[in-house]
C-alpha cells in the first residue's frame, strides 16, 4: 500500500475537550514507519552514489570478475 493510501485509513476523533485526535491502526502505523525507512534508505544510496559515481561501475566490475572467476551461484527464487 502506498504511504498516501495508508494515511487515508486514519480516522479523527473529537475528544471530550473538543480537541481533534489522529487516529491510526498500529498495524497501519508500523506500515508507515517502514515506508519512510525505506524511502530513507534510498535517498542514502542515492547519496553515496552521487558523491562517487564511478563506485556502481565498480561494484559492477567486481560482480562481474567475481563470476567469470567461478566465485558466485545462481541465486534459486525458491531458497529464499
């Protein structure tokens, strides 16, 4: 679910002040709160990415050394 959508799902109340409250389910608040970590997450990469661009290629180059060398495996879906 996107975070707009998980939003939407809050519900106000009224308390008895008269004063308006957010109301959200916990399950709906942790949903949220991975969201946000995950965009966070991407926006680090994104930085370290920007601040060395060259690092991806060679990542890239490594992976691929790694391979022709007989040093990796097929990832199997089905094994996760």
């Amino acid at each position: 679910m996107r975070l707009t959508e998980l939003v939407k799902t809050a519900e106000v109340v009224v308390d008895a002040k008269g004063n308006e409250k957010v109301v959200l389910d916990l399950a709906v608040w942790q949903e949220i709160l991975a969201v946000l970590e995950e965009a966070d997450a991407e926006r680090r990469w994104d930085e370290l990415f920007a601040k060395s661009p060259d690092m991806l290629v060679r990542l890239a180059d490594e992976a691929r050394a790694e391979r022709r060398a007989g040093r990796t495996r097929d990832l199997d879906p089905d094994s996760l």
